[in-house]
C-alpha cells in the first residue's frame, strides 16, 4: 500500500505562514531583552496545527519506500513485539 503526500500543498500552507503578519507581545528581562514571544491562543493553535500537519507529511513521505505488510503479517509481527 502506498500513500501520496501533496508536498506541494504543505509548501504553499508553510509559505502562507510566513505571508501572515503575527500579532506578538514580547516578554523580558530585567535588561529589556526578550525572553519569550506571546501570541493569542487561536494564532498559536493555527500554527502549532500547521507544524504538526508538516510533521505527519514528511513522516509519509519518508515511509512511502518503506516495507508493507498483509494484514496477517502485521498481526504475527504484532504478537512477536507484544510478548517482549
């Protein structure tokens, strides 16, 4: 079984991150120099939604050469872990 990752999908959704202008607060020291980045929760969501869906892509793509198994194999290989 083999699966097909649009990449170039994921591309144009990564490009467009970087087109959106981000409402941000930093936050700092006692020296003024920035510490951490603060943005609204649904622009965080969005993001960390994006970067998982990057994640979960690259991961197909990267197992697309890899070994399938019948669904009787998968089951025998299963067991042989699951005794460990």
């Amino acid at each position: 079984m083999s699966s097909h990752v649009d990449l170039s999908s994921v591309a144009q959704t990564m490009n467009d991150i970087h087109m959106t202008a981000i409402q941000r607060k930093y936050s700092t020291d006692e020296r003024s120099r920035e510490q951490a980045v603060i943005v609204d929760i649904e622009t965080f969501r969005r993001r960390e939604s994006i970067i998982e869906d990057h994640g979960l892509a690259q991961f197909m793509y990267d197992a697309e050469e890899d070994e399938t198994l019948t669904g009787r194999e998968a089951k025998k290989h299963y067991k042989s872990i699951k005794k460990d």
